[in-house]
C-alpha cells in the first residue's frame, strides 16, 4: 500500500511540473518581445524634393518600426562628402550630382525622379528679357554644380557666350543671393523656388527673366527638364530591397499629397525646414513635382545626360550612366 501511495505521489509530482512549465511556457508566449526599430538616415536640403519624405516621416506611413534621422546639406561638396563617409542611407539628391557620384563608383542607386524644371534667372533690369541681353552682365549664382548652374552656362554657351569674356559669374550661398536680390543690391541672380516666390513678393522691382524649364522645353518637344530625385547606397539597396520599394512607394503617395495639400505642406516644411509658411505655399504650385520611378528614369535621363556630355563632361562624371544606376525592383 506504502508503495502505490508513493508511485501516486511520484505520478502526481510529474503531472504538476509538466502542468505548471506547460502553463509558464504559453505565459511566455504571449509576450512578444519588441522588435529593434531601424534607423533610416536622411540626406536632404532645404527645399521641394524634401517635402513629400517630411509627410512620409509625419504620417508613419512605413509603420512605428521605422524612424528617421535628418541629416541636411547645403551644397553639393558637403553631399558628396555624405555620401562618401556612407553618412545615410537615403539622399535627396541633383541629377547632376547622382550621375557624378555614380560615375566616380561610389555605390548608389537612383529610385526616382521627383523635382522638374528648373531655376529662374531673377534681374531687377527690366531690358532683361534673353539669355543675350545678359552679355557683359555679372550673374550671382547659388548651388554649384546643381543643374541650374549647369544649363544656366549650356544656354548661355548656345547663345555664343563664353565665361569670364562675355559675362561673370559669381557663386553665392543661397540665403545670401536671395537677401541681396530682395534688398536690391544685385541686379542679376540664378535662384530656385521657394527662394524666388520669396524674391518676387517681398521686391517688387524684380522680374522673373527667363526660366531654365521653359528653355528646356523648347528644345526638347516641351518635355520637362529632370531637375533632381533620392538615391540609395547600393548596401542599403542590398540589405532592405523590400524596404526601399515601400519607401518609394509612399514616396509617391506623399508628393501627391504635397500638391494637393500646399498649405499643410506648407506647415510641416516650415517647422523642420525652416522656410516660412508663406513663401512655401506659394511656391509649392509653382514647383514642378511629379514622381518618376527608376524602372522608368533612364529613358527619360538618358537625353538629359546627352546634352549635359555634349556640352562638358566633366559635369557627370565623364559618361552617361549605364544602367546599373537604376533601383531595380
């Protein structure tokens, strides 16, 4: 009897344990430990191609296991310098740039073509009306090596001009081109939206003159000129291929949205970039954004980076890009 009741006992003890870890394992279970969040890093500028990624960032549109780090840059050499350092993974970036980055083998990957058109040659001079009229004239130029600089010279050299003979060109920081044009202290200058809605209303005696698109176009069968969209490192590209197809496509999402909301898009870029409401709700109509993505870039850069090779191929790096440029889904 002593012997059964201990073999019950035993049984009983064995039937517990495997009872309470049974019990202790799906208590585990149903904790789910949190996932690492991962870091997107951002190298923008202060201006349109920017905005669309800012909606992207406030709306949580790739979910709460995604943040984002904003790095910003203000010249082409300092986003080189970026991209060089592998500083981000994601960069708003002049097709210009891209094309030089490429070609110089740094490893990145266009996904889209987001800004069109181009600058606008702003003058206080109201018998400025052609790209002849600016013989003999001294032209502030902002963001070197930027497509702006770049056509700005390609449709100054068709016009029979040659640099530091026919005209001068100055170099100027952004901020201080634009407060010289509004104060009035120079008579010619090259700059981008929101900066010239910004010229335009706050002085009244400058003109917009002749606007980089619209040449363009008329060379071009009224085809936009590709001004700038985001590329990847080719290790970002690699390692999160399903990520960089969701990042474009909310990408997408957003730019619509920017269009058709300028006035809230107008808020979220003036609280992170820092341009006032005003001059970014008015300039918003005035950009040309439209997305184009990699699968469908190179027919449309291809001409694009024809011209500019014609003219110096330095600018790109030498070459057209082959396709190996393009994100390919």
């Amino acid at each position: 009897m002593k012997k059964c009741l201990k073999i019950f006992c035993l049984f009983g003890m064995i039937i517990f344990i495997i009872i309470f870890f049974s019990a202790c394992k799906k208590e585990n279970e149903k904790i789910e430990v949190p996932k690492e969040k991962i870091i997107i890093k951002l190298g923008v500028p202060k201006a349109p191609p920017t905005l669309p990624l800012l909606r992207v960032i406030d709306s949580k549109a790739l979910g709460e296991n995604y943040d984002f780090q904003i790095e910003f840059w203000d010249s082409p050499e300092v986003l080189i310098g970026m991209v060089q350092s592998n500083q981000c993974d994601y960069f708003a970036s002049p097709l210009t740039v891209t094309a030089n980055l490429y070609n110089k083998g740094l490893g990145v990957r266009l996904t889209n073509i987001a800004s069109w058109g181009g600058g606008s040659v702003l003058s206080t001079n109201k018998n400025i009306k052609d790209w002849k009229d600016l013989k003999g004239k001294t032209i502030y130029m902002t963001l070197k090596s930027t497509p702006d600089d770049v056509f700005t010279h390609y449709f100054l050299n068709r016009a029979g001009f040659k640099e530091g003979i026919d005209y001068e060109m100055i170099y100027s920081p952004m901020a201080e081109a634009t407060n010289m044009m509004i104060s009035g202290k120079v008579e010619i200058a090259m700059n981008i939206e929101p900066n010239i809605s910004t010229i335009l209303s706050k002085n009244p005696n400058v003109t917009e003159v002749i606007n980089i698109g619209d040449e363009w176009k008329k060379l071009h069968d009224g085809n936009s000129l590709p001004g700038a969209g985001l590329i990847t490192t080719v290790k970002f590209a690699e390692e999160h291929p399903d990520l960089v197809i969701k990042i474009e496509e909310e990408y997408a999402k957003a730019l619509k949205w920017v269009i058709e909301n300028p006035s809230e898009a107008a808020l979220l870029g003036e609280k992170i970039l820092e341009i006032k409401k005003e001059s970014l709700e008015k300039a918003i109509p005035n950009m040309e954004l439209k997305y184009v993505g990699a699968e469908n870039a190179k027919e449309v850069l291809d001409p694009y980076y024809k011209a500019i090779l014609d003219f110096d191929k330095k600018m790109i790096g030498g070459k057209i890009p082959d396709e190996k440029l393009y994100f390919k889904k």
